[in-house]
C-alpha cells in the first residue's frame, strides 16, 4: 500500500492548497484503515517525510511510543512539559526512556509569558474564566506545540473515538491545514478495552494515576479522576460546563 504524497509547505495553505490536503487526508485515511497499528505507523515512517509523535504519557500514548520504539521507527518522540504535570507523568517519561531506550524530547513554556501570565492572573487563574485557561493552555501547550511540529509534515496523536462525544467521528487521518500538515490517528478505532488488553499483553509501561479513576491525565491542576458512568475525559477542566472541553490542541482552525 502506498501512502499518496501530499502537498506540504510546512506553512498555513491557500484554500486550493487546503482542499487539496483534505483529499489526500482522506485517501490516506482509507489506506490506513486497511492495516493495523504497527503497519499504519511504518506506513508514515516510510515516506521519508519528518513524522512527530506528540504523547502525554496517557495510556493511549504509550501504547503508539512502545511501538514506534520496538520497531525503531524514524518518528520522533515529543512531549509538552507544560511545568503543572503530575509527578507520576513526569516519572514516567523517565521509565520510558529507559525501559524502550529511547529519548522523549520535552518541549517548554516561554517562561517570560508564564511570568506575565501568573503577574496578570495568578498562578491559578485559569480557574477565574474560559478565557483564562485558553491563555494558559495557548502558552503552556499551544506554543510549545508549534516549536514540536515545526518542519513536520506528520503529527502522529494518540486520539480515539471513544474518549469523548467532540472525537467520536476521528479518523485515521485528517487535514490539519491551519498547521499545513496531516495529522495521523492510529488509534482512532480502538476501545479502552482493546488499549487495555494490548498493555497488559505487552508489559507496557502506564502512568499509576490510570488505576485511580485518571483514565485522561493532563496538568495537574486541570484534571481530576472520574466519577462511575462519567465519560473518559469528564476529569479534563471539569469546573467548566461546556462537555466540548478541549485545550485547544485539536480544535482545527479556518483557513483565510
């Protein structure tokens, strides 16, 4: 199977180019759906095409870094160190590195804008307003993300139908044209249940916060462990109303 070959600039597209991006997304989502995990991300890998893995130490992210890792994929591994993630993540990603031999490279903060922010708001004031944890997020994740990808024609995610109501139509792949990129779900038709049960077969290594009702693990201060019956990420933001609660991340932009 081929992967079709898409029309990068590593820049915000025009609307022409941007169409032409969402086909070849979708072409390359129908390739991906006919192979499973290993063979989607070789599939990427061979393209020769610069492909970025962004984890947050879920258990979802750990199951796409052990086998890029196993199979020495040419994808490389990142991870936004936002400066408010909980220890047991932080320790993970030590015991990542050394358990698979690999090196997750973490991207930071602007600490200037971190300091206005905290100078403006306090250092908890995303719990003041929308708008103020939009900012927080924008500094501690957006930006750092931008500094991630930049120069990738692939951003590899760890998102899947079944966490939330906003993601339950993702697909294998996708335009992300505000990025000028494609943006590659591997897992996007697996359950909890599958993710689970291929962890345990495996041995992978998980963030212990899963066992203690954390199925979405983000910044400390912004999640907390789920109720019986709540949805999986019901934990992220949960002092806001709106059930869409998203960082930003993986809300797509319009293309001017």
């Amino acid at each position: 199977m081929l992967v079709p070959s898409p029309p990068f600039r590593h820049t915000c597209p025009n609307r022409k180019e941007a169409s032409e991006m969402t086909t070849t997304a979708a072409a390359l989502s129908r390739t991906l759906e006919q192979t499973d995990l290993a063979g989607r991300l070789e599939l990427i890998a061979r393209t020769g095409r610069k492909a970025v893995f962004t984890t947050s130490l879920g258990i979802e992210d750990q199951v796409i870094t052990e086998a890029i890792a196993t199979a020495r994929l040419d994808i490389g591994i990142v991870t936004l160190d936002t400066g408010r993630l909980f220890e047991e993540t932080e320790a993970l990603i030590g015991r990542t590195e050394a358990r698979y031999g690999i090196k997750i490279q973490r991207f930071r903060p602007d600490a200037d804008a971190v300091n206005a922010y905290v100078k403006a708001n306090g250092r908890n004031g995303f719990y003041d307003s929308i708008e103020n944890r939009h900012a927080c997020c924008h500094i501690r994740k957006l930006e750092p993300l931008a500094r991630a990808l930049d120069g990738a024609a692939f951003w590899i995610t760890g998102l899947r139908r079944g966490q939330s109501g906003n993601r339950a139509t993702t697909p294998y792949a996708e335009s992300d044209a505000a990025r000028g990129l494609i943006k590659i779900n591997p897992l996007a038709d697996w359950s909890l249940a599958d993710i689970q049960a291929h962890v345990a077969k495996r041995d992978i290594p998980i963030n212990p916060l899963h066992a203690r009702g954390y199925p979405s693990i983000g910044c400390e201060p912004c999640t907390r462990a789920i109720k019986p019956g709540e949805p999986e990420r019901a934990g992220r933001w949960w002092w806001e109303n709106d059930v869409k609660r998203e960082c930003g991340l993986h809300v797509a932009e319009p293309v001017g």
